[in-house]
C-alpha cells in the first residue's frame, strides 16, 4: 500500500513540477526528472507520458522553426529517463518461456476449464435422463395394452433397438435445446419447438423400448417337487425338451430367428459382492423376462403348469398321466407335455410361432413330440391320438399318413390322400418351417407318383401335376433360408432326380411342360451332388433314375448303398422304376436274402436251445416225441401251459418238414413256420380252415407274399396252401 501511495505522490509531484514556473530551465529539468525517475519501475508508461509533457512545449517552437525560450525545457530532457521507462516497458512484456511441463498443465487445465467440466455436466445430466427415462419404459411393460402387445422376435427386437435409439436421440436434443436458448434467448420460440419435438422423440422411444421388453421371446422355467423346494434336475430336464422343441428346425416346432432361452430364473441370485448386486439390479430393470413358467409336480404323474407373462397370469393347465405309462417313462412324457404347455402358450401371445404348422392344443403337440423321442413300436398310435387330439396339427397328420401307408404296395391310396393334405399345408401362414412341411410333402407325393407312373399307372400320376410339383419342389427349397440341413440337402438332391425322371416320363409321351427343362437346369448342382451321395434315400432314387436310363451299372452301384436301409431294400423287391435292373443276376445278389433253414432260429426254441440240449434235445422237432417231458418242464422251469405250447410246436415244426418232403416249397418251410408263429399259431389245430382251402385273401397269403418280396422267390398261393394241408392233416 506505501508503495502505491508513494508512486502516485511521485506521479503528482511530477505534473506539478511540469505545471510550476522554474527559475532556470536547467533545475526545472533536474527536479522534473528526478519525479519522473521515481516512478519509472512502477509505472513506465506514466513516466513515458509525462515526459512527453515536459518535452511538449520546446518542440512545438521547434516544430515552428523558432528558438526555444530558455524558460522552456529542452526538446530531450530526460533523455535518460525516457530510455529507462522505454527499457523497463519492453521487460515488463516479455514472459519468460515456460518448459513442456508447465506448458501441458497450462494446456490441460484450459481444456478442463473450457470443455470437460461444461462437458461432464451435460453428461451427468443426459446419462441421468436416459437412465430414468429406460427405467420409465420398464415399468410402462405393465400397462395393458403394452403388456399383451403381439410381435414377432424380429420386431420386438426392432421396436427395443428404436426405442433405445430414440430416447438417446430425445435427450441429446432436449438438452442442446436448453443450451441454444441460454446463448440466443432471441430464438425462444424456435428453441420451445425444439424442446417439444426432443420430448416427443424421447416419449416415442420410451413406449418403443416398453413395447420391446414386452414381447421380448425370453422365458424363466421353474419346477417344484411336492416338498414346494426347487427341483434343479427336473427344471433342466424341462428346459432340455423345452429347448429341443424350440431349437430343432428339422422337427419344425419352432419360429425361425426366435430367441427362446430356457433361462434357469427369472431374477439372478445376488452375489456376495457389490458388483453382483449391480449386475442384478441392471437386470431386473433392463433384462426382466417376461415369461414366468412355474411347474408344481409331484414328480409322478400329475403336474401343474402356470404361465405368466409381465406379471399377468396367461394359462394354467393341469397334466395327468394316464395310468399305464410305465413309471420310468414318467419324467420323460411329463417334461414333453411341460414344454408343449410353453410352446403352445408362446404361439397364442408371439407372432412367428409358424413351425407349429396350425397346431394349437398342447396334448397334440406333446403326444407328436414323444413320438419322435420314444421311437418305440407304439409310434402309430401315438401320431394318430396327436392328430384326434388336434387336427390342425399339419405335422402329425403328415408324420401319420407317412407311417400309415409306408408298408402299402399300392401307392394310390396314398397319393389321394395326401393330395387334400398338401394343399392344406400350402395354405399354412408362411414361414421357413411350414415352407420345409410342404417340401416334404411334395417330396412324398411325387415319389409316389413316380412309382405308380412306372407300373403304367397314369390315373393318379399325370405328367403335369407330377412336373408342376417338381417345379414347386426345386423352386420352394432354393427360398428356405440359411444353410441347408442334413434334410434340407436330402430334399434338394431328391427334387433333382426327380425332376430328371418326370422328364424323362415327359419325353416318353412328347408331353412339354412349361418350367420343367428350367428346373431341371437349375437343379443341375443338386444332381451332380446326388450321384455321389452315401444317404441311403438319395442312393436309391439315383438307381431309379439310373434304372430307367439304361445305365444298369450306377443303378448297381447306387442300389448297394441304398440297401444298407432295411427298408429300401423290401420297396426295391417290388419297385417299378427298378424293373430293368430287377431282371439281372446283380440285382438279385445285392436285394435278396437267404432263408433260415436251422429251426432253432424259431421264437419259442431259440433262447432254449443250451438247456435243451442238456436234457437230449437236440432238434426243435424232436421234443414232442421225447420221454420224460415232465422232467425235462421241470428242468427248463416253465409254466405247464407254456410248455405244452412249445411241444405243440415242434410237432408243428415236424409237421412242417414232412409237408414239404410231400409239396415242394423251395426250402421255405422254415419261414412259412415263423409267419404262422408270428400269427400267434403254435399248434396246428390252431390254423384256420379257409387259410388251408380258400382262394380269397387271408393272413397266410399276405405271410406268403411278404416271404416272396423278402427272398426274391415265386411260392405260388396254391402251392402254399397245399404244403399247410399237408401239416394240419
């Protein structure tokens, strides 16, 4: 403060030496610039200016061209001091230059200063915003109308995407909305419209992302025991089936794209630390599933499925085994009808459910699925309660019909009535999975067309309902999404041999079809493929085509792989488009099998045959004429009902051997026994008389045709019921 107060008392003493007459100019200018010296440190530009003042007058007579009074001071008094206030106005400018330490913390706490902490405000406030507004969106699920809302997993995931997208948007845009209206107050009106256009943004995303947590495909399964505990084993045992039926596309029991994950609860578990809390908690708000499916069961035969979805209860169902289900086909039956209960229920709240191929009663849907799982001898029946329990069941009906006539020799049957169902499978909403139903469809239909075409059977096989179909079939595979399946692939190569046969049949009658020579071209990748397929199916249908061309070499060569599946080796025996390669000796060597000869092949001997022999039993023929029977029933420990069956059918055995010393029966005496066994004939009292004398169709003809397709023989009927005459005389 005395420094201030002395060097404005100097800057005053100056000017008022400047204004005050002097006795001589000389000590005028001494004392003038002592004052001005005096504050030349702390104000170089004050002294600059007072010299200035000093010097004023003497140069304006100089500027005049006059002499300059000696009262006057001279034009460069101060001199002296006017460089010194010069030399300390320059060093006062000049900084000294800092070193890249200081310069980086300068710079980084202007950038703080001027960006970050403007900016981190901002960010504290949308990152807030968003937050409040997601958290806004997950409670709006609740409302009715969003909570039951209907969407496809691709549009849910849309609407989700949006909705996030378009609350960001809305608070982006609020908030730089409110920051243009502090810096140009002028523009308020434009500024208020764009607040009300951001927090309409922001309000339309919130009701997007509801939407999209909704009807978002995830579920949580839980199972409890009788106990009221959670059964973990049971729960993954039903989501293991639930999974199967929602991620199998070749079984056709799902939407294509679908996210359905068999979540093992609904809210995670908190952990012990604070980031598993925070984990949840993200979870909860964000992540919630909307489907809750809660099974109580007394993990016998009874089980009660309730199904929840954003807090709402949708369906209960309760599921009884029947009484014959054999205790460890329990879990098995229950945990199917479990998943169906979800799948079906799914189908009726979420578009995309297409796979199920019109399905819609649960019962249906499980008793179809354990078909596939059991895989038992109880198949048919089965598939026929799916289809009586739901005939819009398109997958069942399909997998009936398939079983129903698979063993038919005469196609037609078939052909009629897969005609109607087909067209009702083409009819089914599209999708990638009805699309694969009814290839599959069009497969069977044309195959059968095919055979019945080749047996100059034309009624049901025309050529342009078979080309047409062909067509469908090569054009319809070309559209199924994705990479092809081990199906998908079967499918494609089976159209393109077909294709090439019903050109083949086309040109045999100078029939042109329109769009057939183009997806026979188009198929030619598939065929190429096809002729060196080791699929069984693929196999045979190349040895057809190869057959009707001529070319009997691959038609062997392709037959021998077909032939590893029993059943295409029974459908080649009779198969009209094989009729070329039928006639060879090759044929005959690669289809045929050799008949049993030795008559402890039979059922009743076969697991017998040690303990017969122990007790001097050495053929099956030679038991009903042994001694000792009732110790040698003793021995084996059998009923004496069962025992007295099995004696009557070594005498049926004998029997069998000296009818056919009496009527030739090309060595097949052996099997014909086994058929009449397998008829439930053990004694030949038992054989029903029209069987031995009657021209009509019996059980014993069908066993005789049956024995001819399987060993490629020619037993006539009558030669056949001649040799059962002789063994019921």
């Amino acid at each position: 403060m005395r420094i201030l107060l002395g060097a404005a008392g100097a800057v005053a003493a100056a000017a008022l030496a400047i204004a005050a007459p002097a006795a001589s100019a000389s000590a005028a200018d001494t004392n003038v610039c002592a004052s001005i010296r005096a504050i030349v440190a702390d104000d170089p530009e004050q002294a600059l200016e007072l010299i200035a003042q000093l010097r004023a007058p003497a140069l304006a007579y100089v500027a005049a061209g006059v002499d300059v009074p000696q009262a006057l001071a001279d034009p460069d008094a101060c001199e002296p001091v006017r460089l010194m206030a010069l030399d300390a106005l320059v060093t006062s400018s000049i900084s000294p230059t800092p070193t890249w330490p200081e310069a980086f913390a300068s710079g980084w706490q202007d950038f703080v200063d001027d960006r970050l902490a403007p900016l981190a405000t901002m960010g504290l406030v949308f990152l807030a915003a968003v937050v409040g507004l997601g958290i806004g969106a997950r409670f709006a699920t609740l409302i009715p109308g969003i909570r039951s809302a209907r969407a496809t997993p691709a549009m849910s995931g849309t609407a989700g995407v949006l909705g996030g997208v378009g609350i960001v948007v809305g608070v982006a845009c609020g908030l730089w909305a409110m920051s243009a209206f502090e810096t140009r107050p002028d523009d308020g009106a434009i500024v208020v419209a764009w607040l009300i256009i951001c927090l309409i943004t922001a309000l339309l995303g919130v009701v997007a992302l509801a939407v999209g947590l909704a009807t978002r495909l995830k579920l949580a399964l839980d199972v409890r025991g009788a106990d009221g505990k959670r059964d973990d084993w049971a729960s993954a045992r039903a989501l293991g089936v639930l999974a199967e039926l929602g991620g199998s596309p070749a079984k056709g029991l799902v939407p294509q794209g679908s996210d359905v994950d068999a979540l093992a609860s609904a809210i995670p578990k908190v952990g012990n630390t604070w980031w598993d809390a925070v984990v949840s908690v993200i979870r909860i708000v964000f992540l919630g599933t909307p489907w809750r499916i809660g099974v109580d069961t007394d993990a016998t035969r009874v089980a009660v499925v309730s199904v929840r979805r954003n807090g709402r209860s949708i369906d209960v169902q309760r599921i009884v085994l029947d009484d014959d289900v054999a205790k460890e086909r329990q879990p098995t039956e229950l945990d199917a009808y479990i998943a169906a209960v979800v799948v079906t229920t799914l189908s009726r709240h979420h578009d995309g459910f297409e796979g199920l191929a019109g399905a819609t009663q649960w019962r249906s849907v499980g008793m179809f699925a354990l078909a596939g799982r059991l895989g038992d001898a109880d198949y048919s029946a089965r598939v026929l309660n799916a289809v009586r329990n739901d005939s819009g069941n398109h997958l069942a009906r399909f997998a009936w019909g398939c079983a129903e006539y698979a063993d038919e020799a005469d196609q037609v049957p078939f052909v009629k009535w897969l005609r109607p169902e087909l067209t009702a499978i083409a009819e089914l909403p599209h999708g990638p999975a009805p699309l694969e139903l009814e290839m599959r469809a069009r497969r069977r239909l044309v195959g059968a067309q095919i055979s019945l075409r080749a047996d100059n059977r034309t009624a049901e096989a025309s050529i342009d309902e078979m080309a047409n179909n062909v067509i469908d079939l090569v054009t319809g595979l070309r559209k199924i999404p994705g990479p092809p399946t081990p199906l998908h692939e079967q499918l494609r190569l089976d159209a393109s041999v077909f294709a090439r046969i019903v050109q083949l049949f086309a040109e045999s009658v100078d029939e042109e079809v329109v769009g057939l020579a183009k997806a026979v071209e188009g198929s030619l990748d598939w065929f190429t493929a096809a002729g060196t397929s080791m699929n069984p199916v693929v196999a045979y249908n190349i040895a057809c085509h190869a057959s009707l061309v001529g070319d009997l070499t691959t038609a062997a060569d392709r037959l021998r792989v077909a032939v590893t599946y029993p059943a295409l080796k029974v459908a080649a025996r009779t198969d009209a488009t094989l009729k070329r390669l039928r006639e060879t000796t090759v044929f005959r060597k690669i289809v045929t099998e050799t008949p049993r000869d030795d008559t402890w092949s039979l059922d009743p001997f076969t697991t017998l045959k040690p303990t017969l022999r122990e007790c001097g039993v050495f053929r099956p023929d030679d038991l009903w004429r042994a001694t000792g029977r009732y110790e040698i029933m003793q021995h084996l420990g059998l009923d004496r009902a069962v025992f007295a069956r099995m004696v009557a059918s070594s005498e049926l055995v004998d029997r069998a051997r000296v009818g056919a010393r009496a009527v030739k029966v090309g060595g097949l005496e052996v099997e014909l026994v086994a058929a009449l066994m397998e008829e439930g004939i053990s004694d030949r009292a038992d054989v029903p008389a029209e069987w031995r004398t009657a021209s009509t169709e019996t059980p014993f003809t069908d066993a005789v045709r049956d024995i001819n397709r399987r060993y490629g023989r020619s037993l006539q009927y009558t030669q056949a019921r001649r040799w059962l005459d002789e063994v019921c005389a």
